[in-house]
C-alpha cells in the first residue's frame, strides 16, 4: 500500500492511495470464495461450484464488493498509520477503481477535527461579576409574585388607561389586497401590554365602555407574520367591559397562597433562587472570556463545511420551533429559508468554533465523560417522563441521544477545569 494526504480547504484532506496488484488478487479471491459458499447453482451442490462459474455469473456484483473492500482496506490502514487524523465525515470517495494493471487506486477527501494552538492561561485573569443578592433585585421579585396573585376588578365606570384589562369585540380591516376582515368577538387585551399596536393602544385612552374607537396600523416589511407584513389594517374596537388590577398585600397570607409557610421563608428562597441565577450567568460569563481568549488565532470562516451547515440547520430548526410556540408557525412557501439561513451562519459558526476548541481543551486535559452527570440528567428526565430510568436510557441510545448527552457532559465539565486553572470557582 502507499498513499499521500494532500491538505484542502475548510480542514479537508485529500487521500490519494492504491494498493498493489498482488493485494487486490488476494481480496478477490477471497470474495469469489464467499459467493461460492453461499451460492445456489443448479447441478452443483452448495459451495462446489466451479470458480470460473462463480466469477462469470457474480461479475458486476463481486466487482462492486471488491472496490467497497478495497477502500475500506486502504481506509482502514491509512486511519492506523496516521494517529493524528481526526475525522468527523466519512470518507467521500471521488475516484476508485480497479485499473487495467491490476493496481486498484482511491482518491477520498475527507473532514477532520481542526487542531487549533491555543494561548496559553498563564496569567489570564477571570472578569469580576456581582455575586450579591441586592435589596432591589428582591423586592423586584416580590413585585412579581405580587402580580402573579393579583386579581381583576370591575371599572366599567372608569376610563381606560394602561395597566387595564379590556374586553372587547375586534375587527381588523386589511386596507390592501383583497383579503377579508377579520372578527374576534369579546377579544382580551392589557392596554400598555406588548401585544397590542402602539396606535390602537394610545386610541383607546380615556375610552368607556360602549364606546368605539378605530385606530390604523402599518406592519413593517419584516414582521414575523408574512399574511399582514407590509401592510396597513385598520383596527375598531367596541369596548364591552374594563377591569382593574389589584395586587395583595405583601403579607403571610400571600405567602400561604403559594404554598409557603411565611413571608420571611419566600424571601429566603427568593434569595437563593437570584443567588443561583447569579452563580450561572458567572459561569456563563467566564465561559465567554475564556472561549474568546483561546480562540484569539482561530479563524472562523475557516470551519469544517459539514460542521457548519449542521449547525445552520439545527438553529434554522429552533428558530421555526421558537416561532410555532409562539402561535407563528412559519410557511414553507412563505419564508425565505436560504435567506434565514444567511442570518444565522454567523451565530451557527460562533457555536461550532466554541465546540472545536473545548473538544481539544477536553482532549488535552484528558477529560473523560462523567458518567455520572449523565445517569444523573437520564434520572431526572425519566422521573419527570414518569419512565424507569433504565428503560429511558435505552431508547435515549436507540435515538442517538444518549452521545449528545456524553458529549454535552464532557464539553461541560471541560469549561470547569478551565475555570479551575484560571482560580474561579465551579458549583459542585
């Protein structure tokens, strides 16, 4: 065997490699003997049939299995040869074939793992963040459980303003196309609140109910919902009652009415709840600062393609599911998707380049995959699937899930030795 690796684009290599004649003979030989077990040929009992039978009758398909043989062959030897390549696409075969000579030759490319030199930490330091729970940031969240309780009041004798709730029968008159007016009867509404347009919103002010009142909008080129971007609809609006929010008191009774004892024990888990949420944006931050500095002579565009366009695809997908959940599933025909796409590579590539450096980090480091962290995530999504755990882990390994989860445990528990190294602190 010989072979010759020739360095391409985007972390692609090139194998240009054949084997001797000699070798390709014995490998057929091989493959014209296991047709001959296996096949069934009238008047010759079963393996016994003459070989030059077998090699005629089995042509095209023993010729296909030689060539597969053959490149998974030379593959095989050149993988054990070359240590340092990391592929992460299979070999994409352009040129293999069995010459006249008798000398079969390959030509392959195939994707690998960059290997990326990184700065050194020595003398890195981690950016400082806040770590105290605050008097405001409390009571912010006191002025959240306050609204999550709060109830609604009658004020049909009031007039409307922001903070009220408004009920109410809607039609909307698109004023160009030819589509038709849209009804909702006894339609709900926050005045103020984010899902109301600003002139409809600034329409109803001082309004009472019985009154209506009409009010224009034009939906930008861009909106999310193609069916009115670009468009102007006219709003009218019959008001049919107003209510008025009222917040409880700041009390234990309000404590009892979400299940907790008193309000000095809300005020604790409020506490560790923000404490918490700080120790993650810490981590989350640290992350990003050490990430940019490893990645300090790491080029971007340069990426593996296949890595790329998986990584377009997985946030193309999220961002239609992020749209559906919003009650604005996309329109296949209706969305430009190469154009979503284009907005996305530059994010989608941020991500990969963060995978490819901690992937060698973890390699570096010797960090293997912490099992544990694994049982643990599988255990706690069974429970709440109300699944054995056991039977959730196999059909996790049946989807191809099971590796994600590994993979996502090592990358992990890669940023927290590094947090280590540069003396910050991980929670355990």
């Amino acid at each position: 065997m010989s072979y010759e690796l020739r360095t391409l684009p985007n972390h692609t290599v090139e194998i240009v490699g054949h084997l001797e004649a000699d070798d390709v003979n014995d490998e057929r030989n091989r493959i014209v003997e296991a047709f001959r077990r296996r096949a069934q040929i009238p008047g010759f009992r079963n393996g016994r049939a003459p070989l030059h039978i077998i090699r005629t009758r089995f042509a095209s398909e023993i010729q296909e299995e030689l060539v597969e043989h053959l490149a998974g062959n030379l593959w095989s030897e050149v993988m054990t040869a070359e240590n340092d390549l990391q592929p992460i696409t299979p070999p994409k075969l352009t040129n293999s074939a069995v010459e006249e000579d008798g000398v079969f030759r390959l030509t392959a490319e195939v994707e690998v793992r960059p290997n990326y030199d990184l700065p050194d930490l020595e003398g890195f330091a981690l950016p400082e963040v806040e770590m105290v729970v605050s008097a405001a940031e409390v009571e912010a969240e006191f002025d959240k459980l306050r609204d999550e309780q709060a109830s609604w009041e009658p004020a049909d004798d009031a007039q409307a303003e922001d903070g009220m709730l408004v009920e109410a029968d809607l039609v909307g008159e698109p004023l160009e196309g030819d589509e038709e007016p849209f009804h909702e009867d006894d339609a709900r509404f926050l005045l103020g609140g984010d899902g109301i347009p600003a002139e409809l919103n600034e329409a109803l002010q001082g309004a009472r109910v019985g009154d209506e009142k009409s009010a224009q909008k034009r939906f930008a080129e861009d909106d999310p919902d193609n069916d009115r971007a670009g468009r102007t609809v006219n709003y009218t609006v019959k008001i049919k009652s107003l209510k008025r929010k009222v917040l409880p008191d700041l009390d234990d009774e309000l404590a009892k009415a979400i299940g907790v004892d008193s309000l000095d024990e809300v005020r604790e888990r409020i506490e560790a709840a923000l404490l918490q949420n700080k120790k993650v944006e810490r981590r989350s931050t640290w992350r990003r600062a050490l990430l940019d500095h490893l990645q300090t002579g790491a080029d971007p565009v340069d990426l593996p393609n296949s890595l790329v366009q998986a990584a377009i695809h997985e946030d193309v997908n999220r961002f239609a599911y992020t749209l559906a959940m919003r009650g604005m599933a996309p329109d296949a025909d209706s969305l430009d998707w190469q154009e979503l796409s284009a907005k996305l590579e530059p994010q989608s590539r941020a991500r990969v380049l963060d995978s490819l450096v901690l992937e060698q980090v973890a390699d570096e480091l010797e960090i293997s995959v912490p099992e544990d962290e694994v049982d643990r995530y599988v255990n706690e999504e069974a429970m709440r699937m109300g699944k054995p755990p056991a039977e959730h882990k196999a059909n996790l390994a049946t989807e191809n899930r099971l590796d994600e989860l590994r993979h996502a445990a090592r990358i992990s528990a890669a940023v927290d030795a590094l947090i280590i190294k540069v003396g910050g602190e991980v929670d355990s």
